[in-house]
C-alpha cells in the first residue's frame, strides 16, 4: 500500500493508465484478427481492405506505447507478406 500522497496518486493514475491501456491493446489485437480471418478464408479483397483499417491503428498503438515500434512493424510486415502470398496464390 502506498504511504505518501504522491504514491497514492501514483497508483490511481497507474490504474487509470492500465485500462486505457489494456482497450488498446484490445483495438489493435482486434484489427489484427479482423486481417488474419480474411486471409484465412481466402477473401483477398476483404484482406486488403481489413489490413487498409489495421495498419493505422497498430501503428497508433506503437506510438502509445501499448506496444513497442519495431513490434509493431514486424506484425504489419508478416500481414502483408501473408497478403501477397494469397494475391500470387490468387493468380496462379
């Protein structure tokens, strides 16, 4: 338990900052999902468009520190390759 004043506030701001944290984190986790089922099903169209929606918002996540930056990149860069497999798939 905090002692201080400023540990009490401390530890409600931590809270504070946990649950906007954790609906970030949601947000992001959903948009990336959103990708991954469309190119699970083979919807190359609705792969584009999902991973069009994703792309600012993990990238916002990154900036909010919900998530690091070059992790951030990393899952934006394995969506799209996995994107263009099924476009080369789709075409050949």
């Amino acid at each position: 338990m905090p002692n201080t004043k400023a540990a009490k506030k401390a530890l409600r701001v931590a809270q504070r900052r946990t649950i906007i944290n954790k609906a970030r984190k949601s947000r992001v986790r959903t948009f990336i999902r959103k990708v991954e089922r469309a190119i699970d099903a083979g919807d190359l169209e609705a792969a584009r468009e999902a991973f069009r929606a994703a792309q600012p918002e993990v990238m916002k996540g990154a900036q909010r520190g919900v998530m690091h930056k070059k992790t951030a990149a990393r899952k934006i860069s394995r969506l799209h390759r996995k994107i263009k497999a099924l476009e080369t798939g789709a075409q050949a």
